[in-house]
C-alpha cells in the first residue's frame, strides 16, 4: 500500500485491458479497484458480498435480474451504485467508461456464478486476456 497519494487518472493511463479491474489500494480487507470497460460484461452474481461501482469517466449501466424481473440503472459520471450480494448483474458500457469499486479482497471480476465466460477472458480472475 502506497503511503502517498494516488492519482486515478496516472493509474488509468498505466493500462489499456477492459474488464480488468487493477488494485490501486486497500482499506481493511477490502480492494479499491479501477477498470476501464467498454461495451458488455456477462451475467454473474457474488453470493456473499454486495459490489460499490463509482463511475469516474463515461456512463455505466448495469442491467440487474432480480425476483420482481429485470431492469437497468444508468450511472453517468460521478454516480454511485451498489449490487445487493446475491443479486445477478451485467455491467455494461455502450461508449466506454473508467471506474471504482471495493470489493472484499480476493473477489473474482466474474462473480461466484456467472454466464460462459468468453475466450478472451481468464476464467480463474475474470480479468482480459493480453491477446
């Protein structure tokens, strides 16, 4: 952990990869997590630990599957949102975006259940492959 500050616009610019998140800090036992995402995630759900997005850049929606059926909340820039734990979820981002999340350390991007994880994605970390 860095005893300096840390500027989220130096470690965005330190990576290209969508969907896949880098630790900037840690609070207690949870990660600060940056990403840069662009166009859709997959389905998946944490079962035990909700999941904080904060949208630094661009517009993130987030569609959500719950027992009243599905729908999506849009978080422009500078909005806030957390997904109940438990809750299915596919964050997606039409034009791109830049985030932050806290998640408990260890959580996989993809979630304890998810969809068929794609080809370009390792499926141990959810994070993009380098292709």
């Amino acid at each position: 952990m860095s005893s300096e500050p840390i500027p989220l616009s130096k470690a965005l610019a330190s990576f290209d990869a969508l969907w896949s998140p880098r630790i900037v800090t840690r609070v207690n036992d949870y990660d600060v997590r940056i990403a840069k995402v662009e166009g859709e995630h997959i389905w998946h759900v944490h079962d035990d630990t909700d999941e904080f997005f904060l949208v630094l850049d661009g517009e993130l929606h987030i569609s959500l599957r719950g027992p009243d059926g599905e729908r999506t909340v849009l978080l422009p820039q500078g909005a806030v949102f957390t997904v109940p734990r438990g809750t299915e979820h596919k964050p997606y981002a039409p034009s791109g975006a830049a985030i932050l999340m806290f998640e408990p350390t260890g959580t996989p991007t993809v979630g304890d259940r998810h969809d068929e994880i794609p080809e370009h994605v390792d499926s141990t970390t959810g994070h993009a492959l380098n292709t």
